[in-house]
C-alpha cells in the first residue's frame, strides 16, 4: 500500500507541476447564469452547458417533481427486469420522432450510449474511421471493440477518403464523428461526410451532445444543419447539456440497430435505468426545443452579439456560429490568469490549455446561454475589455 500510495502522490504532484491540477468550485445555487459560489459571490456563468437555460427552467422543474409523485424516485432495476416504465418508452419514442429514426434507446449518459455502441455492431471483419478530436468516450467505446481502428485528421476529408480506401475489404465500414467538436465549437462537415460515405458504402455515427435542441433550423442538429438528417445511420447524444443539463444519454438509429442495443449492450443491460423524474424532464425538454423557437432564436442573437463585440474588441475569436466561443491566448498562463481575474470581475469562465486542446493553443472558452439578457453579456463584453487591456492582450 506504501508503494501505491507514494506513485499515486508522485503522479499527483507531476499533474500539479504541470499546471493541469482540476480544483473544484463549489456552486450553492441551482445552474443558471446568476450563480453563488462557496466564496459567497455571487457571479455570471459562461461556462455551462445550458445553452437554452433549461437547468432550471420552471417547467422542467414541474415536469420533474411531477414524476416524482406520480412515478416515484428510482426504478432500483436494470430496464429489462423491472426497469422500463411508460415514461422511458415515450421518452424513446419521442428522441425516435425528434430526430426521424425507427428507435431510440436510453442510457444513463451519453458515455455510456458510446461506450455501448460498437463492441455491440461491430466485430474483427469490421472498422470503425473516426475523427482525431472525436470525444473521450467515442475513443473509449471503440477500444472496447475489436473492429479494425482508423483514424483520420480533424475534418480532413481526403484523409477520410483515404481511410476509406485503407477500409475497403472490411465488411462494414463505421464513419464516426462528433457533431460539434467542443474545443472549437466546429460542426463536422456531415454533407461531405455523407457524401464520401455514400461513395465508399460507409454508416456514418454521429454523436451530436453539443448540438441536439440546438443546432440546425428546428434544433435537430449538426445533420439538420448541413440538410442531411436522413442520411445519418446512427445517432448519439446527451440530455445533459442543452436538453435540460440533468443526465441521461441516448442512441437512435433503425430498428435492427436499436434491437440488438437492448439485447447486448453492457451499459444498458448492466446498468439501472434513468430515474422517473429525469425521463419526465427528458420528455419535457423536447416538447420546449419543438413547441417554437424562442429559446433557439435568442440563443442565436445573443451568440452573434457577443461574437461581434469581441470581434470588435480586437479579441482572437475562432470563427464559428456555435454557442462555444473560443478566445485564443495561446499561452496556458495567461489564459489560467485572464479566467482568474474574470472572475473577479464577476465573470465565471475557464481557461484551457494542454493536453485538452493542442500544445500552444490554449485559450478561454466562453459558453453562451439563451437564459443570458443583454446587461449579463454587456458585463462580460466590459470585463474581457478592461482585463484584456490590463494584460495587453488588446489595445
Ligand atoms: C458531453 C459529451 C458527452 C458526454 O455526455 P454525458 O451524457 O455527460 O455522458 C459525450 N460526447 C460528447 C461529444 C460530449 O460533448
């Protein structure tokens, strides 16, 4: 035990020294843009997932408490014991409607929905051609399978192409790819991607988590943006992020596909199913994401306002529509201590630097909210102003 303990404190002091040591701030408010820390302060998110302020939203708060009178707390079972109540069947039914496929399968994350995935399609005559940023669960779910592994250059499509070829003998061949890569806040290119899979008779998987109920005319995501929902074979996402930020995760694809998940996926046959409440909340927040566009539209016009007035600051900005804007520092100091006096000013956002984003690119990345108002993004426009000039980042 000595021995353990002391390489695991060596390690420890390794990840410190290298600056990458995770501290965590403890929140003593529910999710929103207005937030106490344990400090007491109170200050203004731009750092969560919620891009529509579901985390809190009223009626999310109903739809959850809700079902936990009417259908309880916890199911204490896996789904195919005793596990599987109406809620979760309409939740599946509706993330199937959503998004125009056969089925949809429920998880108790989106990692889990990865993780489920390919060792259940896929054997040794198979390959699996995935993005190089693709999610850490992605990569995880393709190390549990043993089809042969291919891995192309961040949205390089002749890259693809060639993996494509490489991938020619095998017999079925699996494109895999986040649907909004969430370093940079890029969408894949999946009108090329469909395009190439076509050609080269791939399916193509995309794991939409930062881009369901957001991106695309009716938030249908990243394929719904580049007008090909109908050629994506397998989808995967989150109902932790835009959908409400609880948990729970999903896949949806044709009925064989969705069949053999609920006969051998190991996260879903040995793990207990979503709580009533969160199935609920899940139902809930695709009915908001349909019912109109509001949150959707405001989301769009305070990213874009935000966007032009860093633009205007003379800010590095990653070019880009998505809600996650990147404000390039390159250096990993400065962006750790611009992110430290940022809050200070009251502003809550995270600097990110090597190994999460390449070496040399480090940066803040700020989150947009659809529950943001004007004055909230204004404070943050001023604060990047003031510390940005304080630290000569800007003029
Ligand atoms: C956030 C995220 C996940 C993990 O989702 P959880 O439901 O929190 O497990 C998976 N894939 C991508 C691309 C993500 O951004």
């Amino acid at each position: 035990m000595n021995n353990i303990e002391q390489r695991l404190q060596d390690t420890l002091k390794q990840i410190e020294q290298q600056g990458l040591y995770k501290r965590e701030r403890v929140i003593t408010t529910p999710q929103g843009v207005k937030i106490k820390t344990r400090a007491g302060k109170e200050v203004l998110n731009f750092c969560a997932n919620n891009y529509l302020g579901l985390a809190n939203h009223p009626e999310m708060i109903t739809a959850a408490s809700g079902a936990l009178h009417t259908h309880g707390f916890g199911m204490a079972s896996v789904r195919f014991i005793c596990g599987t109540q109406d809620l979760h069947k309409e939740l599946e039914r509706r993330i199937a409607a959503f998004l125009g496929t056969d089925d949809a399968i429920l998880y108790g994350s989106c990692f889990d929905a990865n993780t489920g995935l390919f060792e259940t399609l896929l054997d040794d005559q198979d390959a699996v051609i995935s993005d190089a940023l693709n999610h850490a669960s992605i990569i995880d779910g393709i190390r549990l399978c043993k089809a042969a592994r291919l891995r192309y250059q961040h949205s390089d499509m002749n890259d693809l192409e060639d993996k494509l070829k490489q991938a020619r003998q095998h017999r079925t061949r699996l494109i895999v790819t986040d649907g909004v890569f969430s370093m940079d806040g890029d969408i894949a290119k999946l009108n090329e991607i469909t395009e190439l899979a076509q050609r080269y008779d791939a399916l193509v998987m995309v794991d939409d988590s930062h881009a369901t109920g957001i991106v695309g005319p009716t938030g249908r995501g990243s394929a719904e943006h580049h007008g090909v929902l109908d050629k994506i074979d397998i989808f995967t996402s989150t109902l932790g992020k835009a959908l409400g930020g609880g948990s729970g995760g999903f896949t949806a694809a044709r009925q064989p596909v969705i069949d053999l998940l609920r006969q051998r996926s190991r996260p879903y046959l040995f793990s207990n199913t979503l709580p009533p409440p969160l199935a609920a909340a899940g139902i809930k927040a695709l009915e908001l994401v349909t019912r109109s566009s509001e949150l959707r539209d405001k989301l769009k016009q305070n990213t874009a306002y935000f966007r032009n007035a860093m633009y205007s600051a003379t800010f590095d900005i990653k070019p880009g529509e998505h809600p996650i804007v990147p404000v390039m520092l390159f250096d990993a100091t400065l962006a750790q201590s611009m992110a430290a006096k940022l809050l200070e000013e009251g502003i809550y956002v995270i600097g990110f630097s090597y190994p999460v984003v390449p070496q040399g690119q480090a940066r803040i990345r700020v989150q947009i909210s659809a529950a943001h108002e004007h004055e909230h993004l204004d404070k943050a426009i001023r604060a990047f102003g003031k510390i940005g000039r304080e630290m000569k980042i800007i003029e």
